[in-house]
C-alpha cells in the first residue's frame, strides 16, 4: 500500500474512533478518561491530516492553500478512484 493510502485510511480510523468516543461521551459526559481519549484521538487525526495536505494535498476545501491559489480542484480527490 503507498504511503498516501495508509496515510487515508489512518485518518479514517482516527474518524471512527473520535465518533465512537463521541457517542460515548454524549451519554458519559463526565468520563475523564473517554475524554483523554478523544483529545489523544484527535491530536494523532490532525497531525496525520497536516501529514497528508503536505504530501499529497488537501482533503477539504479548508485545507486548500488559498494565499496563492485556490488549489481545491485541481487533483482528483482522495475518495476519487483516480487518486487511489
């Protein structure tokens, strides 16, 4: 598998953790250690998106470098089977 694949499906895997821990937390909202949890998760899916914009570019409209260009539309995108 390339490095961006693995790179795609890590972040989907963050994705799906942080949801599940959102459901837990909406029925445990005092739950610390769900809660260290979630910010564990969510540090680990921010690092790996900044990983994946840096090689491979972004993954959504808000990650575009819009101070030169608007580069949103540029390449295929990633769910798109030209970019696999």
């Amino acid at each position: 598998m390339t490095d961006k694949k693995n790179l795609l499906r890590t972040i989907q895997q963050y994705d799906f953790m942080l949801y599940d821990l959102q459901l837990y937390l909406n029925t445990h909202p005092s739950c610390t250690a769900a809660m260290q949890q979630y910010r564990k998760y969510k540090a680990l899916k921010q690092a790996a998106e900044e990983q994946y914009v840096q090689l491979c570019g972004p993954l959504t409209a808000v990650q575009s470098d819009t101070e030169t260009k608007w580069n949103w539309t540029e390449n295929p995108w990633p769910w798109e089977k030209e970019a696999n």
